[in-house]
C-alpha cells in the first residue's frame, strides 16, 4: 500500500544526498573486506587513554551508592540533570569569566538535534506568513546541516575568499565585503573549526560576525563540536567566545563519547527555555548517560585538562601524519592544494581544473576500496551552479589507523595522476 507522506515526512523522510552517500558508503564497507579503508566518515578515534578514563567513569557509577540508578532508572528534566547544567556554566565562568548560569544552558540528544531544533525554531515559515533563512558565511559547511529544514531549504550561503597559503596549501576566509544580511536573515551560523575543512576562523572574524548579527538583532551560532576548549580538536589559537546574542553547540562526541548522544546549548534564557520545550515533545527527556559519565570531569576541570594533554596532542600527531603521507603521495606531478589543517579529522584536498567530478573521483576510489566524500554536498545553500571550485574537492578522515591513511592517500594520488594522463592521451 502506498501512503501519502507530509511535507514534512516529505522533507526528512524521503532521501537525501547525504543519506545516499552514507547508505553508499555503509553498504561498500559491509559487502568489502579487510582491504577497505574508511576514510569517509566522522567516526573519532578510539583513543586508549580516554577509553580508560570512560571505564574509571563507569566503574565508579556501578560502586557508587545510587550511580547506576541514577544514570540508566531516571527521567532527567527535559533541558538536562541540573547539577549538569550548573557545571557547564560554572566551566565557562570560572575558565572565561563568562556570565551565564544554568538558565542558559541545555541538553539535546546530540549536536544534530540540537541544531535541528534551532533551525526550526529560529528559521522557516513565520506567523507572519514570510519566510527566514539561516546565512552561512563560510562554505564549505557541514554537511550534517543541510535537510534539517521542515519547511524546505533553510539556507544561503556566501562565496568565501581563496588564499594561497603555501605551495599546495590554501585557506578560505570570509568574504565580509560581500556578506549581506537581509531582512529574511534569522541567524548566522559557522561551525570553528570546520567540517570539512579543518578551517578555523580567526578570533577577528569571530568578532566580526558577532558585530553583524548584532547589529541585525540576530543571533550568532558557533558550533563547537571539534572545537574549544572541549575536545580542543583545534590546532591554532582560538579564544572562545560568547556575548548574550550568541549561541554555541558543544558536544561529547569527538572526545570520545558519540554513542552517548549528548549535545549542549549555551545560549539566551528564551531559546534555552525553547530547546527544553521541544525535547519534552520530541522525546520527554535526553540521554543521561553520557551526562553522569562527564560530570565529575566537568566539575573537577579535568574535562579540559585530557582535552588539552590527550585529545589535542593525539589529534595533531595524526594531522601531521597525514599531511605528509599526502605531500608524498601527490608530489608535484599535478595540481593540488591541501585546505591549512588548523583542526577537526579531516583533510580537504582541492584539484584545480580536474578533469573528472569529484562525484567521479569517489565512484573511482571505491571500485579500489578507499572511501572518500566528494565535496560538492558540502555547498549547499550556494547558488553559484558555475562555480567549478565546488566539484574539485574531496574529504578524507585521518582518525583511522596511520597505514590505512597512508594507502588512501596513495590511491588517490594515483586515481587523481590517472584522469589526467587520460586527458594527455585523448589530446
């Protein structure tokens, strides 16, 4: 029997370019073998230190009078535990003098909810009948962002400037004077550093978006999901930043914790009030466990201390792993600038004038079992169909094991060198 679906079932319930590329890629390691080398993904790494600390963690819950009970026999508050949502705000005012209290602090079942739910609440059809988009004014963007919409396409996205900051190396940077904020603007969001790039803005152009959504009488969104000062996948300097117009997403994912599914909210009292609302409807309460896990840390400070002594320094010795075995494996035989690796998991290779799509790259790649991400989904939002730029580029994680990153970018490098001989050839 066939049913007809919502808009809204229309919407999140019937594909997408990213679910098709996750589908592909899920389907491509299932029926591979021990040769495939999963360098698509955003799976962190399984480090071996902070898997200790989550045994201690769960150790202690099991001895604890009444831990187990609370982590896995409760229904939290729908905004989160309150003794959670003090220790996030106690963190950033002691570490940051920030002046924030539990009221403007949330937990949503992941970073993804979390921003599903601001999208929603701040973006789309309004009472009024007209209709608000959110601006991203950097692109690429995260590609977890782009269906989240109920009532459709809920972006624009801005060109950003191309710098040239080393011999196979580059930087985008905002264009901000091509940045319009127009009346149908209701937010401006970037993610520091950036999925997919690793690009982290500057504290100056923090500064500068937080001074134009403020002056437009929006709020400014930061996500912080590989960012500071927690897991501190960031390998630059980078000050966070809040004002009472901004709002910033954190997540325990990428310190090691994604099957806890926990996100956290950081913004004004009204939205934080708004977020607790639509976890009550859309699941009564949030995962706890990953709360309960953390606490102490976050109490005790140590949260920042294995973000900065172990998650960090783990990181960016991979980072650097990475970036050699590709200027190895590239050489200057063709073309090709790496995006300047500054955090996040990933490498963001750029081909100019590549023969090929990198739609075609990827299907290459996979007959020969290395799994990438092509980089046009990454764009959405951008209306400028010419711009080749956008089919140039690929993603490649490097949180797996050094060797299977050092074959992977082997591959490439020859499936790259390949489409251009074929150029050579047919001329």
């Amino acid at each position: 029997m066939a049913y007809e679906f919502s808009k809204f079932g229309r919407q999140l319930g019937c594909g997408s370019g990213i679910e098709e590329l996750m589908d592909d890629l899920g389907h491509a390691l299932a029926s591979g073998g021990a040769n495939v080398k999963m360098l698509g993904g955003g799976q962190p790494a399984r480090i071996p230190e902070m898997n200790a600390v989550w045994r201690r963690r769960l150790e202690e819950l099991m001895e604890e009078s009444g831990g187990l009970e609370r982590t896995l026999t409760s229904y939290d508050p729908p905004r989160g535990n309150p003794r959670f949502l003090e220790a996030i705000a106690g963190i950033f005012r002691d570490q940051f003098g920030w002046n924030i209290t539990a009221d403007n602090v949330a937990v949503t079942a992941g970073g993804q909810t979390a921003f599903y739910f601001l999208f929603n609440l701040l973006a789309g059809q309004m009472p009024d009948g007209s209709s608000k988009k959110i601006l991203l004014p950097l692109v690429p963007e995260y590609i977890g962002y782009a269906n989240q919409g109920m009532s459709g396409d809920l972006f624009r996205a801005c060109t950003p400037t191309i710098e040239k900051t080393g011999p196979h190396e580059f930087k985008y940077r905002v264009d901000f004077d091509n940045l319009k904020v127009d009346s149908d603007v209701a937010a401006i969001c970037a993610s520091r550093p950036t999925n997919p790039t690793g690009n982290v803005m500057t504290d100056q152009e923090v500064a500068r978006l937080s001074e134009l959504a403020k002056a437009n009488n929006i709020p400014l969104i930061i996500d912080n999901a590989y960012g500071a000062p927690f897991p501190s996948i960031i390998f630059t300097d980078a000050t966070p930043f809040w004002d009472e117009h901004v709002i910033l997403t954190f997540s325990l994912s990428k310190i090691g914790l994604p099957g806890s599914r926990t996100g956290i909210v950081i913004g004004p009292p009204e939205v934080i009030r708004a977020l607790g609302s639509m976890s009550a409807i859309a699941g009564l309460s949030n995962p706890s466990t990953g709360q309960q896990i953390v606490l102490p840390l976050i109490e005790s400070g140590e949260i920042l201390k294995l973000s900065q002594e172990v998650v960090r320094p783990f990181y960016e010795e991979k980072c650097k792993l990475a970036r050699r075995a590709a200027e190895e494996a590239f050489g200057d035989e063709v073309e090709w600038f790496m995006h300047r690796s500054e955090g996040a998991l990933f490498l963001w290779l750029w081909f100019p004038d590549l023969p090929i799509t990198s739609r075609e790259l990827y299907e290459r790649l996979k007959k020969r079992e290395v799994l990438v991400i092509p980089g046009a989904p990454f764009f959405f939002g951008h209306s400028d169909d010419s711009w080749r730029h956008r089919d140039e580029c690929i993603r490649v994680s490097y949180a797996m094991d050094e060797e299977i990153v050092r074959d992977g970018l082997r591959i490439i490098a020859e499936e790259v060198k390949k489409a251009w001989k074929a150029v050579e050839v047919s001329v």
